[in-house]
C-alpha cells in the first residue's frame, strides 16, 4: 500500500485556464492549536494570540483551518460540550467580515465537521479537497495518514469517521467521551530536531512521487513542523501548528509563505 491517503473527499474541479489578469485571493491556513474545553494559563494566552491571528483574517479572502483546532470535539444531536465560546465568537466575526470558511477535519475534531457545515456554511464531508485559488490548485488536507503509513492509527481514524463509530460513541455518556479522548490525546507539541529532520525527509519522498497530481500546492498540518518542498513545479507545505512557534501559512499574489504569528511586521 502506497503512503497517500485513503480519505473519501470531495474534488472541487480546477477552473479554466486563468487570464493574465486574474484577481490573486489572498488565504490565511492555520493548523493544530489544540485548544482544550479547560484551557490552563499557558493555553489561554496562545487562545488569546490565536483571536488576535482571527482579527488579522478579516483582511484575507479566505481562512483555512486544517484541523486540530479543538483537542476535543463530539457534536451531540441537541447540544455541545461547554467550552470554545470565545472561538467560536471569533470565527462569527471573521464569517461576518467577508472571509470564506474552510473547516478540513483533524484526527481530534473531525466530528466538528457536520457544526461547521451548519454555522459557517463550510463542506458537510471535512474531507480533504482541491480548490482554485487565482492561479493556484491548492490541495488542504489535515495530513494525518499522508507522510506515514500506520496500520493501527490509520484504522483507528477509519473508525472514529465511520457512522457506526459515531453512534457507538454517542451511546457513551458525554464525560466518559471527552476521558476517553482526553487519554488518547497525550500532549500536544512541536517536533523534536530529530523528528524534524525525518518528517522533512518523508516529505521530500512523498513529493518526489506526485508527478501527476491533480494540483500545484498543497497544504497540511498534523506534524506539528513548518516546512515547504518543491519539486517538478509543485509545492508541498506544512504548517507548524500553534504552538511555538506560532505558524501559519499565507497565499498571497500566488505565493505560499509560512509565518511566525508575533515575530517580524504582519505580512498582511
């Protein structure tokens, strides 16, 4: 079995051939903050950062979340677990400013996917897609499952986005849900050098075999390490999750751009 993944999605198809004059949107992606429904200090403030990277994407055309954004999420039929109101006002207000919405599943929140739909008009899937952006095919996919082949984690994700996992988990009471995944969840973090360097390398690799991939970029998060390859006119990014440093990723006049949110003038 090959390294790519094996999500169901939906393929927005490329547009026509652009004129020299195509209007560039600017797009804004953003990946693995992991924000808890209890947050601790430390988590407060990245919350507080990350609602001031919100206020900046009033600015853009689109904003990209890669999914990761909640470390915990299961969309219950008639209500929510209580937490993620400042959030979730805050991506009221960037939808209310103009910004498109764009919600692709992580391995922690892909359950957020049929909420999304209905407040902020995203896919009703979470699936990875290709959208035209200007000029540029951009494929988003959260990236779990794409660099590394993993048996067991592979057939664990296969599960949790199944209906029959989903209504096994809607059979168990809601705190005995969010303990469960609050121990699968272990702690979230950059990569180590050491994992750096490996990851990059799987990456390198993974490109080198996209020669006829129906796209010119695409974007990830998951790793949990910013980096950007490039090889036979195609670009492979991966953002670096909010974390520290705080990263992001910035399409601007057809150019993709990782960014340290708070270090250096705003590229926006």
């Amino acid at each position: 079995m090959n390294e790519t993944t094996e999500h169901t999605e939906r393929q927005v198809q490329p547009e026509p051939a652009q004129a020299a004059d195509t209007v560039e949107p600017t797009v804004l992606f953003v990946s693995d903050s992991h924000f808890h429904l209890q947050p601790d200090p430390a988590e407060s403030a990245r919350m507080d950062q990350f609602l001031q990277l919100l206020t900046l994407s009033h600015q853009v055309d689109h904003l990209v979340l890669l999914g990761d954004i909640f470390d915990f999420w299961f969309d219950y039929p008639h209500f929510r677990l209580k937490g993620y109101e400042a959030l979730l006002h805050g991506l009221d207000e960037v939808r209310a400013a103009g910004t498109q919405l764009h919600f692709i599943g992580g391995n922690h929140d892909i359950w957020a996917v049929d909420y999304f739909h209905r407040r902020y008009q995203c896919t009703a899937t979470g699936a990875p897609e290709t959208i035209q952006f200007g000029s540029r095919r951009v494929r988003l996919d959260h990236g779990d499952g794409l660099l590394k082949f993993d048996w067991a984690y592979n057939s664990f994700r296969a599960m949790v986005r199944t209906r029959p996992g989903i209504v096994l988990a809607k059979s168990l009471h809601p705190e005995i849900l969010f303990a469960l995944s609050t121990w699968l969840s272990g702690k979230s973090r950059g990569a180590t050098r050491d994992e750096a360097s490996a990851i990059e390398e799987r990456g390198r690799r993974w490109l080198a075999r996209q020669q006829t991939a129906p796209w010119d970029l695409l974007v990830m998060g998951h790793v949990h390490h910013g980096f950007v390859h490039e090889n036979g006119g195609r670009q492979l990014a991966a953002l670096a999750g909010w974390f520290d440093p705080l990263g992001y990723g910035l399409l601007r006049d057809g150019r993709f751009s990782l960014h340290e949110f708070g270090r250096g003038p705003s590229p926006l």
